[in-house]
C-alpha cells in the first residue's frame, strides 16, 4: 500500500511500540555476526550478490543477538547462521514468482528440515547452505529440542506458501483472514519453536501443550510478526510486488478509513495482543514450573528484543527517512476485551477459568 502523502503522524504512531518487558544483548553479539559474515561468504547465501550476502548475515547475526540472548556457544552460532539463511525465503516467497516455483521450492526446504541429507548434491546456495546448517542444528540439539524447531520451520515454510498463493491471486483479505494467514507465514509458531535449545530446557508436553502455554506463545509471537510488518512498512511500500498487510486488511473492513486511522487500529490490535499476553505470562509464571519460567522469559526477550533489533540492525535503518522506531510505555488502547476475530478470540478463554 503506498501512502506518499501520508501525515507525518501516521508514521509516528506506526514505530512507536508499547512493551514493557525487559530486552538483552547476547553477550557474543560481535562474534556472531563477524562468523556468520564468514558463513554466509563462504556458500554465497546471495548467490552471487556480495551487498545481498552481507545484508542477510548482519539481519540473521543482528537478531539472533537481539532476539536469543540465552542461547549458548555454538548453538547460538548455528542460530545466527540459520537466521541469515531464513531472511532469503522470505524474499523469495514474495519475489513475485510463479506459485508453482515458490512452492515446489518451499517443499524442498520443507524436506530438509525432516531430513537434512536429502540432497547431498544439491549446488544452489540456499539449499546447501540450509543443508549445513540444519545438520550442525540436528548435532548440537537434543532430539526433543530438534523435532520442535523442525516443526516450527515446517510450518512456517507451508504458511509462505499460502501467502504467496495469495498474493498471486491479488486476494484481499478481512482483519481475521489476514491474521490467519500472517501467524504462520509470519514465523510466529517457528520462532517459539527456538525456545527450548535458545533457553536450554525441554518444556514438558503437558506444559506446553496447555491452552494457555499455547496462547501466551501465539500472542508474544504474533505481536512481534505485526511489529516487523510495521518496521519493514517504509522498506517495503515502494516494492514491485505488492504485500498483504493488516493496514489493507482494516481497510477492507473499514473502507472509509484513512490510512492514519488504519494505523491506528492495527496499532491497537496489535497492543490489546501484548496487553493479554502480560496477563497470559503472570498467571502461568505464579504455578508453572522453573522450565516454564525460562519458557515465558524467552518468549519475553524475544518479543522485546525484536524491537531493540528494529532500531539497530541496517536492514530497516533508512538513512534518508526522518522517521525513528521508539518505545512507549502505555498501550495505544487499555482495553483488556477480547478481539473480534474468530482466528484468536480463543486466546481470552485461556485463563485459569478456562485453562484445562
């Protein structure tokens, strides 16, 4: 959606973000970003393109610092490197490809998550480089802490895939469509899916499968996935391909809306999202169990680091833009209500009233 003669104002609300929760620097931040710079040379992730090479491993390093501060020695490296990889199929599924390509290459990489040897000799950058990293990952973790990230990136490849078909389409989502669809093309299932390697622990089934457990990851993790849509929004607005965003979505809801007033709605989806989740991690931290607290504080620096990761790393640093990610300490709407949309409404019916 380009808004070249959107006020000033609108762009302020957008990058302000309300989080009241602590953000960490992963004490090896210098070094994995100087490794993974190494890593990403050495199997020319931009395939050819030195400046793409470069911009993926300070993106992936830069995050995984922000976003994973927990995660340890070599671990945390594998993360890093993996994270540069994770930014080029992000590209690629909203390249403005064929469907058909966007998906049959997903399903690839789907497949190397399962099994990372699948294809021994495979010569474009992105799927040796994946291939590396997902083998170094399988190595480092323990069985219960691989299956989980494998799932969660498998599920994120699919909901690309969804997304780009989408796109393809020229569809126009609602509010609710929109968040369906953006909970997983967004990775917010697959970056929870980090937590027990990054955090050390292996959350048991009964804990993490609890409705509230459940909940409270999808609102932390959604709210960071409409943060990056708001950070990245001056990046991209000007692309060739037109993305899906919540800003249109809204709009398609509320056609007499101005393109402030959809920023201010989103704004506040996504800031009763955070509200819910504060509630979500107070109540599950005063009986869950010390595995579950390292869980939630995850989850927590994660969320938080993702903004601190917006106003650093060069990826969304626009030297020519007056604008400036900031953060603020009241939520744009006090409301603690539920959300009308069907997709997430569930989330409210999580506390212990309701939490089996």
């Amino acid at each position: 959606m380009t808004n070249p003669d959107a006020p000033d104002s609108a762009f302020a609300k957008l990058l302000a973000f309300y989080s009241p929760l602590i953000a960490e620097i992963h004490p090896d931040a210098e070094r994995l970003r100087a490794r993974t710079h190494a890593w990403a040379q050495q199997f020319d992730l931009g395939a050819g393109n030195t400046r793409l090479t470069t911009m993926l491993a300070q993106t992936g390093a830069d995050f995984t610092a922000h976003a994973l501060p927990h995660a340890p020695g070599e671990i945390a490296q594998a993360f890093s490197d993996y994270n540069a990889w994770a930014w080029f199929p992000s590209e690629f599924a909203s390249s403005g490809r064929p469907t058909s390509d966007v998906v049959a290459t997903l399903a690839r990489w789907e497949r190397t998550f399962r099994s990372p040897n699948s294809w021994p000799d495979a010569t474009a950058p992105a799927d040796i480089a994946i291939r590396d990293v997902c083998l170094r990952l399988r190595s480092l973790l323990t069985p219960v802490q691989w299956e989980r990230f494998a799932a969660g990136q498998c599920q994120w490849l699919y909901h690309m895939a969804w997304e780009a078909s989408l796109l393809e389409q020229g569809a126009t989502l609602s509010v609710n469509d929109f968040l369906a669809m953006r909970i997983g093309s967004g990775g917010a299932n697959a970056a929870a899916a980090l937590m027990d390697a990054a955090e050390g622990i292996e959350l048991s089934e009964q804990q993490r499968l609890r409705p509230a457990v459940r909940a409270a990851a999808e609102a932390s993790m959604l709210t960071s996935v409409l943060d990056n849509d708001r950070y990245s929004y001056l990046r991209e607005r000007d692309l060739p391909v037109k993305k899906l965003s919540l800003f249109d979505a809204i709009r398609h809801d509320h056609p007499d809306y101005t393109f402030e007033q959809a920023v201010i709605k989103a704004v506040a989806i996504r800031d009763r999202m955070m509200a819910l989740y504060l509630q979500l991690r107070e109540e599950l931290l005063a009986d869950g169990d010390d595995d579950l607290g390292r869980y939630l504080t995850g989850l927590d620096r994660m969320a938080s680091g993702n903004i601190n990761f917006a106003m650093t790393t060069g990826r969304y640093l626009l030297p020519d833009s007056p604008h400036t990610v900031t953060r603020v300490d009241k939520p744009s709407d006090p409301s603690t209500a539920p959300l009308p949309y069907p997709t997430i409404a569930w989330w409210w019916g999580t506390f212990s009233r309701g939490d089996s």
